[in-house]
C-alpha cells in the first residue's frame, strides 16, 4: 500500500517509476508470439512411450495411434527407428506393466510399416537367445510376454514352438534330477506367457494351448523336494502342516486351466489393440495386417541357473480369506498373473523406489477396465458392490504383492529395507488409500504370528517397527492391550515387546512410552529411559567394586597394561579366596570397566576397545568360559538397549576377540538355559545368532565365489577350513535346539515352576520355540549345502576347461 501511495504522489524520475515501467513492459509485451520449439520425434516418442497408459483420463487406443502414427510419419529419421525398437524391448524389461501397450503400438505401426516388426523380432529373438543363455529367466519370461502380445502378426504357430521347445528342455531336466529348479523355472515360464497369447485370439490357439497344458501338468502338480524350504507358516502339530501354501506353478496350472474351461475369456488383461467401433477402419488394419516369419530361437546344450538363485515359490498373500474378496481368490488365474507383473515391477525398478511406489497405487491404469473397485474405497463399502462389479481394492492387491517378496524364502531379492521404503512411499503417495490395507495386513500377520516362520516373524518385526518410526510411531496399540498380559514366552506377548525394543532402538523411550497405552508402560522400565546403564561397580557391595572403579579409571585414563595388570592380578586372589573362576571373575570386571568408559556412544566404545584389544583377545583365547564371560558383560551391561549390545558383540566379532562359536553357545546354551528357555523367545536372542550365521555364512560364500573365478588363485585349504567352520556350527546349533525342541534340556527337565498345566503349558511354549529355530537353520544349513555343491560343480567345470586349453596349447 505504501509503494501504492508514492507512486500515486507524482513521483515520477525515481525508482517506482522504473519499476512500473518495466511492469508494463511485460503486461503489453511487443514483440510478439514467442516461436514454439517441438522437440526432434525421437524425443517426443521416447517421452510418450515411457509415460503410456499412466493417464487414466486417456483412453488406451488414442495413445497407441498417436504414438504409432507420430512413428510411422517420421520413418525416414533413422535415429528414431533405431530408438525405437531399442526403446520398446528395454521399457518391456524395465516396466512390464506396460508390455501388453508397447505391443499395441508396434502392431499399429506394423500396418503402415511392416519393416519395424522384422527389426523387432530380430532383435528381440538374438534377446531370448543371448538371455536364455546367461540364465537371467526372468528377461526371457518378460520377452516372451512381448512376443506373446505380437502372436497376432506372426506366421504359423507363432510363439508355441518357442514354448514346446522350452517344456521339452524341462523334461530333460527333471529327469536328470527330481530336484532341478531350472525345469520348473522354465515349466512357470511356459504357464505365464500362455496367457498373453491366448488373449490375442482365444479361439484360434485354444487346441493349442490345451495341448501344453496337457504336457506341463506332469511337472507343475509334481511336488518339488525344496518346496518345504520356502514354506511360510511352521506346522502346528507334529503330524504337519494341516493347510500349506500352494505351490506357485501348481496353483498356476489349475487357474489356467478354469481359464481354459471358461473359454479363456482373461477379462481382467488388458487388449489396447482392440478399438471401439469409431476406429473400425484402423480395427480393419489390424485384422489384415502383415505376418511376419519369427526368427529360429536356438538353445543353447547346456541351460545355467543364472545369476539368482532358483527356488520353488509358494502363493502367499496377507489379503486372503477376507470376509469379502479385495485380492483375487487363488482359483483365478488374475491372482498369479497380476501379483507377477507387480512383483517384476517391484524388483525391477529397485533403482527408484518412488516410480515402483506410483506405478503400486496406479496398478489400475494397467488392466483391463472395472478390474478393480475403484481407489480408496473404504473395505467395508465393499460389502455394497452388486456383482458383477469388482471389490478388487487396488491398494489391497499392491500392499500383497510387496509383503509376497518382503516374506519371500529363503531370501528377498533386494535388502530389506528396500521393500520396507516401497511401502512407506505408497502411504505417502496415497495415505488415505493405502493405510487402511497396511493396517489389515498388519492385524494378518499378527494374528497368524504363532504359525509364521521365524524368520518372517522378524522380518515382520523390523518392518512394522520401522513403519511405524516413519509416521509418529502411531498405532491402535489397545486392540492388542489383552495380550499384554500373556506370559513373555507368548508369541504375541513376545512380539509386542520385541517391537517395542526396536522402536526405542530407532528413537528413545520416553518418547515411545507416551505412544502406548498405560498397559504397555510396563514393558518400559526406568532403566531404559536412561542415557547411559548404571555402572556395577560404582556400588561398594558389589564384589570386586575398588578393582572396577581402578581398572575403569586406568582405561580412561589410557593406562598401560603394565598399569592394569596388577589390579588384575587382585582380583585373580580374590577370587580363588571365594572359590571363583579367576580368568572369568577378571574378565568380566574388565570388560564391563571398558564398557562404563565406552557407554557416551559407539564410537567412544569401539576406541575403548581398540586400545585394549590385546587383552581382550588373550582372555577370549583363554578358555570357553573367559569367552563366554565377556559376552555375558556385554548383554549385562546393555540389558535395557539390547540393539547396542548387538552391536558391540558384532565388532568384537569382527576383531576376532570372540568366535562365532562363541556366540552360539552363550545364546542357546549359557543364555537359554539360565532362562530355562525364556531366551528362545527374545526377539534380539535370534537377532544375535542369525547375524553371527550370516556373517559366517557370507565369508563362506566370498571364498567360493572366488574360488570359482579362473583367474583368481585361491588355497583350497582355506576354502575347506571355512566350509569345515561353517558346517560345524550348524552342527552346534542343531545339537543345542534340538534338546530344546524335544523337551530333554536339562534346564526343563528341572524347571521348578510347579506342577499341572501351567508348567506344561510352558513346557509347550519352549518347545515350540525350539521347533521354530530348528526350522530356520535346518534351512540355512541346507541352502549353503546346496550353495557350495554348485560352486564346487562351477570350479571343476572351469578346471576342466583349463585343462582342456593347456592340452590344446601343447598339441
């Protein structure tokens, strides 16, 4: 206003006057209409393709002529037709949801240019080959999507002597051997493409189709030997698992073959080369379009693994058996079909967990219309929707296909944490939308926790803690408030306070304590809203206090070990006076003094322990007990913040102070049975053991895989010596868990908690939990069996072609 008022004063050479000039320069601008610049067409594509059926508001058919058109003009421009074909096979390996649309385009163009689906098919041929040869199964199975979608412009048979020639290669395999994955692999591969062709033309392949089917039963109902390997839920009974998963190929081949009862009808895929009847003229292109010969697919005498590892996969959904279907029930064939095409989404865009979340809450845009209820209906609206409409919730169907890979077995093809940002980036995406299935999910796996493998159950664990620190650590935690009184060897119970501890791990306990209820305050106690733990000694009761208080004063102080050796040698008389273990009553005062010193962070411990790492070590070399000593400090000290013991034990790991042995036996033997049992259901009791197993577990690997280089010289010694470690503590650990598993452990053979049921309910409790951990490592075991079998398979082979080029080199 002020500005207004001068201006308005006649001011007319100063600054105002200026600035209202240049105003009314750009308000009355003279010179005209600023020239548009158009991007060259290859541009134009590229931008086109890339965003292609994401805008729900455009109809499916415009795109596709406007893209094939905006092609075939320009086809003079050889850098475009070049892009092009490079375009579309890398979107239909980098964005599979939009395959069946890349293909649209290139049967339109096909009909003004029948040249652009020769240099498709060659190149995409030479593709299959060169994929299927590398064993990377995954491109090949999105390549044959895209050959699939173009059945409609190839000569003959098409894409089905591609298939037959795949099943036969399967049959040989699993004739080889009954535990082959690659036969199955391919079998899978063979049942996901069919689709794809089917929808082109049902009534033309439909013999056909009928035909393989017929020959990939005999393989896809087999049972597979490792399928038990990759089973989400542990048996209940001992009689079994009275309901397992389904097996993915197994499960495939009965949706299809409803599918094929029905007339294939597929509604749920979508068909963007079929036009309205506005578009009759371009329809009738399609129809009489050029065929074009597909080239001859070689494969090669010996098909590989590949890079990942290949392992059954069972169905598992987080969504199922709801009081109204908001995912597709496991007897369709939209259930495999559309969770595939998503979780190759998921896995493939790990680069950028933003686009993988928007192309999760646009999973609609991408199939057929009426798919899906529309986003963000409320579930219990559902129950409202008059057949035939869907009550599909698209949110439902995205959040299932992220859990199937975050409680993938035995392993996720991504870390973690991954899969964990996907999801958080969905909620943010769509908040509204996505939260509501989130929480249901949630309350699924909660109430199935008892059954879930162990392993998932801490992955669930992990996850849902670092949901929750992601958005205020709110949750409706008094729909679990009774469980709060459960006993602590209670799965429930269990999980509650496990989830608890890795919150205040990702923030503090004041702050996580005026989240809960006043029931849950409990599991906090005063202890863990302190900075630091209380140091023992620091209490003239405690035995040994005067030699803490000195030996915690001397590390401060960076003392000498000539300095610290006498007060050590104090407390080795003091303790043969009261008849205790010297090494042991030394090593725990001087591990937990090093750790007082430590405790303002872990940088100030990991100096701590730097400069008294001799020391360590030669205790550590000492005996058992010394090692098991300086463990029981460590989880002592850190009692209230477990995650920074973990931590700490991880580096003296690392520092060779401790021995993965070590570990396991304080876990299961020293820990577990002074807990009579209690320790099997600690959430960071497993943590610890399954981080030392993997840390073993993945040097094992590292000395393989070189091993299995040819121009890496290796000592097979130290690759036997690893192995040899690594088998003996599995053998440790299956010794220790299965007497708890069995109920012939000591400890619970003595257990004085009375008699009658409430001593063999927990009697039952540990048992379970014995079971639990058996299962887990039973798996690892086997899996790093089978791991070191192949390299071994791998290091012969390159020897033998070593041997074979040295004999040729002399003749």
């Amino acid at each position: 206003m002020a500005d207004y008022d001068r201006r308005s004063g006649g001011d007319r050479g100063g600054y105002n006057s200026k600035k209202r000039r240049y105003r009314d320069d750009d308000d009355y601008d003279r010179r005209g209409p600023r020239r548009r610049f158009d991007a060259p067409p290859h541009v134009r594509i590229r931008r086109q393709l890339l965003s292609i059926a994401e805008n729900p508001m455009r109809a499916w058919h415009e795109e596709v002529a406007s893209i094939a058109n905006l092609f075939t003009d320009n086809w003079d421009d050889e850098l475009l037709r070049g892009n092009f074909v490079d375009l579309v096979l890398q979107l239909s390996l980098e964005q599979p949801l939009k395959t069946p649309f890349l293909a649209a385009v290139v049967l339109v163009a096909n009909t003004n240019r029948p040249e652009i689906m020769d240099m498709l098919l060659a190149k995409l041929t030479a593709g299959i080959e060169a994929k299927i040869g590398a064993g990377e199964w995954r491109d090949v199975k999105l390549y044959l999507k895209l050959l699939a979608c173009l059945q409609s412009c190839l000569e003959g048979d098409g894409v089905f002597p591609v298939l037959e020639e795949l099943f036969s290669r399967a049959v040989d395999l699993q004739t080889a051997s009954s535990d082959d994955t690659i036969g199955t692999e391919l079998v899978k591969i063979i049942l996901l493409t069919l689709p794809y062709v089917m929808v082109t033309s049902p009534e033309q392949w439909a013999q056909k189709a009928m035909d393989l089917m017929e020959k990939t039963e005999i393989i896809a109902l087999e049972p597979h030997a490792l399928q038990t390997l990759v089973e989400p839920y542990h048996a209940e009974t001992a009689e079994g698992n009275s309901n397992p998963s389904q097996s993915l190929i197994k499960l495939l081949q009965t949706q299809l073959q409803i599918e094929a009862n029905n007339g294939w009808s597929l509604s749920f895929l979508p068909r963007p080369w079929e036009f309205p009847l506005s578009e009759a003229e371009t329809q009738t292109k399609l129809n009489d379009a050029l065929k074009h010969a597909l080239p001859k697919i070689t494969l090669p005498q010996a098909v590989v693994a590949g890079p990942r590892p290949l392992f059954p996969e069972v169905y598992f959904s987080v969504c199922a058996n709801q009081d109204v279907e908001s995912v597709p029930s496991e007897s369709k064939a939209a259930a495999s079909l559309i969770r595939d095409a998503l979780t190759d989404t998921i896995n493939i865009l790990h680069i950028n967990r933003n686009v993988t979340a928007r192309h999760l809450v646009e999973v609609d845009c991408f199939f057929a219309p009426r798919t899906f209820a529309a986003r963000a209906t409320p579930f219990d609206r559902l129950r409202d929707i008059e057949p035939p409409k869907s009550t599909w919730k698209p949110e439902d169907v995205a959040v299932d296909a992220v859990f199937s890979q975050l409680f993938q077995l035995p392993n996720p093809e991504h870390k973690l944490v991954y899969y964990h940002s996907v999801l958080t980036e969905t909620c943010k995406l769509a908040p509204a939308a996505i939260a509501p299935s989130l929480g249901r999910a949630i309350r699924y796996l909660y109430r199935n926790v008892h059954r879930l493998d162990l392993e998932l159950e801490n992955r669930f664990l992990d996850w849902f803690s670092h949901h929750l620190s992601n958005f205020g650590f709110t949750w409706k935690w008094t729909e679990w408030v009774d469980d709060v009184y459960l006993p602590d060897l209670h799965p429930r119970k269990a999980f509650i306070k496990g989830a608890i501890d890795k919150e205040i791990r990702l923030s503090f306990a004041q702050r996580i304590k005026n989240t809960l209820p006043e029931p849950y305050k409990d599991l906090i106690g005063p202890e863990m809203e302190l900075e630091t733990p209380d140091f023992k000694f620091a209490n003239d009761s405690t035995p040994f206090a005067v030699e803490g208080r000195e030996i915690a004063q001397l590390v401060k102080s960076k003392a000498s070990d000539e300095e610290i050796q006498p007060v050590i040698e104090r407390i080795h008389a003091l303790a043969l006076d009261n008849d205790l273990d010297p090494l042991v009553a030394s090593t725990d005062v001087f591990v937990t003094a090093v750790l007082h010193v430590g405790s303002k962070s872990l940088s100030h411990v990991l100096a701590a322990i730097e400069r008294t790492k001799d020391r360590l070590t030669d205790a550590g070399a000492a005996s058992e007990a010394a090692r098991s000593q300086i463990i029981s400090a460590v989880m002592a000290y850190w009692a209230s913040h477990p995650g920074v013991a973990l931590a700490i034990v991880e580096k003296l790991l690392n520092y060779s102070i401790l021995t993965p042995a070590a570990v396991i036996n304080w876990a299961l033997i020293t820990c577990g049975g002074a807990t009579k049992g209690d320790a099997l259901a600690r959430a960071h009791i497993f943590e610890l053991v399954f981080n030392t197993v993997m840390k073993v577990t993945g040097r094992v690997r590292q000395v393989a895989q070189k091993a299995a280089q040819p121009d890496v010289m290796t000592d097979g010694d130290t690759m036997d010596a690893e192995a040899r470690g690594m088998r003996e503590l599995f053998r440790a650990i299956e010794d220790a868990l299965v007497s708890w598993a069995s109920g012939n452990k000591d400890e619970m053979i003595e257990m004085d908690i009375g008699d009658g049921e409430g001593k063999s309910q927990r009697e039952a409790l540990v048992r379970r939990w014995g079971e639990r951990w058996l299962r887990v490592y039973r798996r690892r075991a086997a899996i790093e069996e089978a791991f070191l079998i192949e390299t071994s398979k791998k290091v012969a082979a390159a020897d033998g072609a070593a041997a074979n080029g040295e004999a040729g080199t002399i003749a």
